[in-house]
C-alpha cells in the first residue's frame, strides 16, 4: 500500500491479530537461548512454545488468553514470554505478535489518509485495532521514525 492511499479500517480486532496460526505463529524470545521461539497451535485446544535452536518446549491449554497491551514489554498472551518483534522507537515500545500484525501497522503507518469505519448493526465502537494504538504510532510527525522501526522488525522476522 502506497502513501497516496486510503487506509480503511477492516475492524480487525486485537484479540483476533493475536492469535497465532501455523502459517503466522506468535513469535516469542526463548525463555531458554533468547533466540527466536514460536507459539503454534497444538493437538487441539493446546498451544506449543517451542523453539528450534534449542529445543525448548511447552504445551498450554487455549482458554488462557490475556494480555498486558500497555505495558513497556509485552507478551504473547498465553505463556507470558516476551515478543520476538519489538523495538525501542524513540523512548516507545513498538511490537508486534506476528507477521500479519507487522504488515497491519506498515500498512496502517505508511498511508496518510486513514479512515475508521463503523459497523452497521452495532455503531461505532472501540474495540478494533486501531482504535487502540496508541496516539504516537497515529502522529504523522513520528512517521519517518516509526517507518525506520518497522523496517528493522522486519528483517527480525
């Protein structure tokens, strides 16, 4: 998506961004090498942590969903490890659980025209995605330094 678009609002929410897939895991740091771990789904209602550099391994039951959203190191949301995607952007903590998460906030910080959207049968409502960035990612003048940031989440990837 260029600059020159319009980014509309798809009312993704964060709850479904965050849950990690086989083709999109939630990435983690390994609590065990600190290298690059994934949280999958697993025979089920489970969820694995694992890494492959050092075979750390841990299974968790689905239903124990939560998340700390605004603090400065946030976690994946079921094993409580921090996100493998996230950097400091200028005294803020940037991040993201996922590859479709990161593509969301290049796409969403790139445009220049954004446009939220309300749902016909319930109104407006402040339970989407972008809702609920915070006002320094939505800031035009933290563009450049945000755009720069996402670049190196990427190459984490």
């Amino acid at each position: 998506m260029t600059s020159n678009e319009r980014y509309i609002d798809n009312r993704e929410s964060r709850w479904s961004i965050s849950m990690p897939t086989l083709e999109d895991p939630t990435l983690i740091v390994c609590p065990k090498c600190s290298g690059k771990g994934a949280v999958v789904p697993f025979s089920g209602e489970k969820l694995r942590a694992s890494c492959a550099n050092c075979g750390f391994s841990k299974n968790q039951r689905e239903n124990s969903h939560g998340f700390y959203w605004y603090d400065e190191n946030p976690t994946d949301g079921y094993f409580g490890y921090n996100l493998w995607l996230q950097i400091d952007c200028g005294g803020n903590s940037l991040w993201a659980f996922n590859n479709r998460h990161l593509n969301f906030l290049v796409s969403y910080v790139n445009t220049k025209l954004r446009q939220r959207s309300n749902d016909i049968e319930w109104g407006w409502q402040n339970s989407s995605l972008i809702s609920r960035l915070p006002k320094w990612i939505k800031s035009a003048k933290n563009r450049e330094l945000i755009i720069k940031s996402l670049q190196a989440l990427r190459a984490r990837v």
